[in-house]
C-alpha cells in the first residue's frame, strides 16, 4: 500500500465475488457469509498467522467480536470499534438473537483488557470505559467525509415548500417511526410540507403501514436505494434530517448531510450528540419524543435566517473532517503499537 504496509484482508464474501482479490495492494481474503462470519473467519485468520509473519492484527469489532486476542499470538493488535450495541440489540431482534449478540459483547472486557483500541467518537470510548476496559488504551480518530462527493459546483435550489428527509438503513433499531410521527406534527402545522425517506432495509414495510395509519400516504415518500449524484442532489433540495436513532457509532450521514448544507434534529443520543452541534449544526433532542423533534424542525423551517446559520454552519463543521487525516491518524496508532510490541504504554 501507499502507506509502506503489506496488507491481507480477511473479510466476508458475497454472491458472485472471487475467493481471492488484490484491490489497491490489498490482499483480500473473502470466506462464508457475513451472518456467520464470527465462526468461518477465525480460522482463516489463525491460518495466515501460522504461515505469514505479521507486524500487526486489526480487528474491526462491529457489534460481534472475533476473539482474536485468544489466537493472535504475541502478534500486537489493535481493535476498531464504530460502536457497541448493548441493549439497543432488543429494538432490532427476536430476544434470542439479542441475547446472543449481547452476551457475545460482554466478554469484550475479559478478552480484550490487554488490547489497544481505535473508536470514532468520545461516545464509544465512554461505552467502552463504562464496560471496564483501560481508557488509556483507548484512542479516538473521527472518520473523513467525501467532501467532494457532497459538494456541488451547482447545486439545485432549495425546495419551494417545506421539505424534511430521513435517510438511513430501513431497520427497526434506528426508529424512523419517530421521524415520521414528527412529520406527522410538522405536517399538521404546515400542510404544504412533504417528507423523504431514502434508504432501504427490513423495517420498510412497517414505516409505510405507519405512513398509511396516519394518513401520510400521499405525504411521505419513499425512496429506496438512490445513484449517488440523484442522493446528493435531493440532499440539497431538503431543509432539515432527521436522525432519531438511539445510538450511533459517530453519525457519518449527520456530517455527510451537513456538507449539503443540511441542518440535523436528533437524539441526544451517543455518537448523535458528538457527531450534531446543538444550536450550532442543528438540534439535540430526547430520544423518542416525536414532538420535540417536531418543535425544532419547525423552528428552522420557519425561519429562513435560523435555517441559513445553521446551514452555514453546518457547512463549516463537515469540512473539518478528512479522511488523510484520519489515515494519518490511524497510521500514528499502529505504529506506536507495533513498536511497543502491544504492550501498555508507561508514563
């Protein structure tokens, strides 16, 4: 790689996709698929530890472990973490599913205490030090943004009439039931308003009965899976996301929307509450309650010069984020570690 790094990737395949790949240097190792992936990886990685010599194992942690700290050897390792679930698990799943993913991370502390880990937000650094793990160990990078990707040379102006967007995965977790009993309030209060749901996932059908019960039908469209310049085009056609989740590693799509220009009401909720500048960037709000979220998207949906400031704002916030800063960042970790060959650092 670029970076000096000689990379194997070890990572879930999916239907039509080669064993084995390189993509810019990477060697990439693709096994199984990904709802059994914390059984059939492992023992690939163990292979490729027993046949290669490796100056560092990353372990990406993104909801169930892969106990890599038990076979690694005296290989130093650092684990990345977005975001943990916890109990938030029960919103999503039957309970024995939950269980298990929750059960599977409560013994991150016992298995990872001698590890050093990258997260994406002071909120997951606390979820972690909350689980008992060393803060010391613990490093937050903040993830890039594509500004490119989001920035215009002529953006289309914004929508005449009052415009609200949700834009997420279509799961029940990440309560898009809250956005659209929001709307509900905002649309009764100002009929000409219209709301976007962009995104797909397994909750769609229950958000379009909601749609439908609260006689939205004809008021909430939604979108599904967008090419990205029509994703970007429609961003800068709204005025206010809403993001109700109850948790988020970072909130990558806060910051993304807000290179459109794009102010954000949402919960007060970890990650939401590093990734949104209350009063800034947008609003913070109780997880749950429709109507608050309601009440401040009206604030800046009636009053042009508020909305301006916060969009400007907006504006200004995503463009502190880089992802060659964050590689930079990255890079510095792993190689403090490597050179302490994973030990504790000492003061």
């Amino acid at each position: 790689m670029a970076a000096g790094w000689d990379v194997d990737l070890v990572c879930a395949g999916y239907k039509d996709a080669p064993r084995h790949d390189v993509i810019d240097g990477i060697n990439i190792h693709r096994h199984g698929h990904w709802t059994v992936a914390n059984f059939i990886l492992p023992p690939v990685v163990r292979r490729l530890l027993k046949t290669r010599s490796y100056d560092l194992l990353l372990e990406d942690i993104n909801k169930i472990p892969f106990y890599t700290p038990l076979y690694r050897g005296d290989v130093p390792l650092v684990a990345i973490v977005p975001h943990l679930f916890g109990t938030t698990v029960y919103r999503e799943t039957n309970p024995l599913t939950a269980t298990y993913v929750y059960g599977a991370e409560s013994l991150i502390p016992r298995i990872y205490r001698d590890v050093d880990f990258e997260v994406i937000s002071p909120s997951t650094r606390d979820d972690l030090i909350a689980r008992g793990m060393d803060g010391e160990r613990i490093r937050t990078v903040y993830c890039g943004l594509d500004h490119e990707k989001f920035t215009l040379a002529d953006p289309p102006p914004r929508s005449e009439t009052p415009l609200v967007v949700s834009w997420s995965r279509l799961r029940r977790y990440k309560s898009l039931d809250v956005a659209i009993r929001a709307f509900d309030v905002i649309q009764k209060e100002m009929p000409a308003a219209r709301m976007l749901v962009m995104g797909r996932g397994p909750d769609e059908s229950r958000l379009r009965n909601l749609t439908v019960k609260l006689g939205l039908r004809d008021k909430v469209e939604f979108r599904g899976f967008m090419p990205w310049d029509e994703l970007v085009a429609t961003l800068h056609r709204c005025h206010v996301f809403l993001n109700p989740s109850p948790k988020e590693g970072w909130g990558l799509t806060v910051v993304e929307a807000n290179q459109c220009g794009l102010p954000v009401v949402a919960s007060d909720r970890p990650g939401l509450k590093d990734s949104v500048r209350d009063g800034v960037t947008g609003a913070l709000v109780p997880y749950g309650d429709h109507e608050a979220f309601a009440v401040e998207a009206m604030k800046m949906l009636r009053d042009p010069a508020l909305f301006q400031q916060r969009s400007d704002a907006a504006r200004e916030w995503a463009g502190t984020f880089s992802w060659p800063r964050c590689v930079a960042e990255s890079l510095a970790l792993f190689e403090e570690v490597v050179s302490r060959g994973g030990r504790k650092a000492t003061s």
